[in-house]
C-alpha cells in the first residue's frame, strides 16, 4: 500500500497543514482520525497525504480538484469543530497553506 496519494494530472489544489502538538492531546488521535475519514468522503477531495514526527510536528496534504470543493470542506460543520479543538487546545502552533498544483514529477518506486 501507497503513502502517497493518487493524483490525477494537474491543475488541482493542494492544502498543506503543518502543525506542532502542545502538551494536551487528549482526544486528539480519535478526532484525526474522523477529520481524516470525513474528508476523503467529500466531493473534490482527490486524497491525503499525512506524516507526523516522534516530536509531535505533524504535516497534512489534502489535494482538492477545485477550490469550491476545498472551501465546502474548510465550512464543514464536523470539521470547523475540529479546527477550534485543534486552535484552544491540541496546537501550539500551526500553518495552513494553500497552492494550485500546476506541474508535479514523480520518480520510480523502490528506491
């Protein structure tokens, strides 16, 4: 199995989540996981790809065909839910950004 997503050619949206865990992370794995799953069911999200350190840096790249389809997702209710979790009480500190994927390359796997 992949850790990367399967992408189609470009253009398409990429939203890039970078963020640093504080010391409370109650309840966070369990609500990652829900975040994670909802919105890979949304219409436009193409996939997700997500890695965290054993520091608690984690980053996020969800890609989206178009930014109507990203921007329902920021709206969605379960999801403006997890931002104010994440915002009060998970992050210490986080940086969301957001690009037009214009060109992508991809090199063999294996190696």
């Amino acid at each position: 199995m992949s850790r990367f997503a399967p992408l189609p050619e470009p253009p398409y949206w990429a939203v890039i989540f970078t963020a640093q865990q504080s010391d409370d992370t109650e309840g966070y794995g369990a609500m990652a996981d829900v975040i994670a799953a909802r919105a890979l069911e949304q219409p436009g999200c193409i996939g997700m790809e997500t890695t965290r350190d054993g520091a608690g840096l984690g980053i996020t790249v969800s890609y989206w065909d178009s930014e109507a389809a990203l921007l329902a997702w920021k709206a969605d209710a379960k999801h403006l839910v997890a931002q104010s979790m994440g915002k009060d009480k998970w992050y210490s500190h986080y940086t969301l950004r957001v690009a037009k994927v214009e060109r992508q390359y991809s090199g063999p796997e294996g190696r």
